[in-house]
C-alpha cells in the first residue's frame, strides 16, 4: 500500500557485500541510513549507509 505522503526510496549500489546465509528478512530504517539483515540462524547484521 503506497501513501500519499511517502517518497521513493532511491538505492545506489557503491559496493556489493555476499552473504553464504539464507537471509530471512532485510528491513531499511525510517531514515534510509541503516539496513538490518536477519537470517535463519538467528543472526542479525546492521549496515550503515553514510
């Protein structure tokens, strides 16, 4: 469901990371600077995008 006052979420790859794990979710912050990956064995990995 899109709203009305929301904006797209532009991306830009500037380097590539390989995750060997089944990832289970991948969620973006509110202010687009972190991404959570979250995989099957539990573990959870924080990127931060400056």
């Amino acid at each position: 469901m899109l709203m009305q006052d929301s904006k797209p979420l532009l991306l830009s790859n500037l380097r590539t990371t390989k995750m060997n794990d089944d990832v289970l979710a991948i969620t973006v912050s509110p202010d687009a600077k972190y991404i959570v990956a979250h995989f099957w064995d539990r573990m959870v990995k924080v990127y931060c995008f400056l």
